[in-house]
C-alpha cells in the first residue's frame, strides 16, 4: 500500500514552482485524468473479469510521453543514454524474471491465483487444464470455487463442471448442474 508515496511526492514537487504548475501541469492531468473512469468509483461491465487492461492507459501514456520529452529536453545527449541503457536493462530484467510464468498455462493461472484468488477466469481455466489432464477430482475444486466467484453464471465453468463430474461418473451431479 505504499505505492502511493512515489507519485503524490512527485507531484507535490512539481507544483511547488510556477513554471513548472504551467510546463507539466497538462501532462499530469493528461496522465491521470483518463484513468478516472476505470478506477471503480463507478462499476462498468468489463470488471466481471478483470480491472486491469492495456487500453486503459492509452490516453494516459500520451500524458506520460509528453512529460517524459518536456523532462529529457533539458537533460545532456550522454545522460540520456546512460539513464535509457538502464531503464531498458531494468526492463530486460524483469521481463527475464516473467517468463517463466508464461511458459504453461497452468503456470500461468496458478500465477493469476496467486495475486488475484477471486479470479473465476482463472479458476475455470485451472479447471480446464486439469479436465484435459484426466484429473477430474482436482478439476472439480477450481471449477467449483469459479462457479462461487462468478455472478454471471459464467457458461464454460458451467460446462467444465458439469464435464468434470462425468470423468468422476457423478452423472446426477453433472445432470443438476
């Protein structure tokens, strides 16, 4: 919870001058107030999955851009070298480090679990996966805790479930879901 401390102390030193209020003012806004309509205040229909997408941010990264360049034109050809050699070994790095939860995609759903264990997404798709593997008893779990998790009655889960229950030849079970 203490990500926050970064930006509003960038910020409160931004706005202490003048001519910065009027230089990065605009990008600021640009950067955060796009962001406002997602933010949750308001509930929109693209939250039953997921808060999180890229396009989210489209009209902010103009913001950011726009901020990045006003900054980077004040600063000498050699110390923008050094300071984007490291920003892109930083970002090597841990795109490093993030590959290998990419590299299955049951690793990639027991990822998803791990920071978000409210995801039905992910438990349906961890209940696909151990369908597939011929393990319908562990399969049952995650697609039962999918079904608990989605208020949309989310179809697939429904079938999975249902698929689940006859590789256990539960056949009522499958027949009520």
């Amino acid at each position: 919870y203490w990500t926050w401390i970064l930006p509003v102390a960038l910020l409160m030193g931004v706005f202490r001058k003048p001519l910065f209020r009027k230089t990065y003012g605009l990008c600021l806004v640009l950067v955060v107030l796009p962001f406002f309509p997602v933010l949750g205040f308001v509930p929109f229909v693209y939250q039953i999955s997921s808060t999180v997408a890229d396009r989210y941010a489209y009209l902010s990264l103009l913001g950011f851009g726009l901020l990045v360049g006003t900054i980077f034109e004040k600063i000498s050809f050699r110390k923008k070298g050094l300071i984007f050699s490291l920003l892109l070994l930083a970002c090597a790095g841990i795109s490093w480090g993030q590959v290998g939860n990419w590299s299955s995609d049951q690793l990639l759903f027991e990822r998803t679990l791990k920071i978000n264990p409210r995801s039905f997404v992910a438990e349906t798709q961890l209940g696909r996966i151990l369908t597939e593997q011929n393990h319908p008893d562990l399969a049952e779990a995650h697609l039962r805790r999918a079904y608990e998790l989605s208020s949309a009655n989310y179809a697939p889960t429904i079938t999975l479930l249902a698929l689940a229950f006859t590789g256990q030849k539960k056949f009522n079970d499958a027949i009520q879901v």
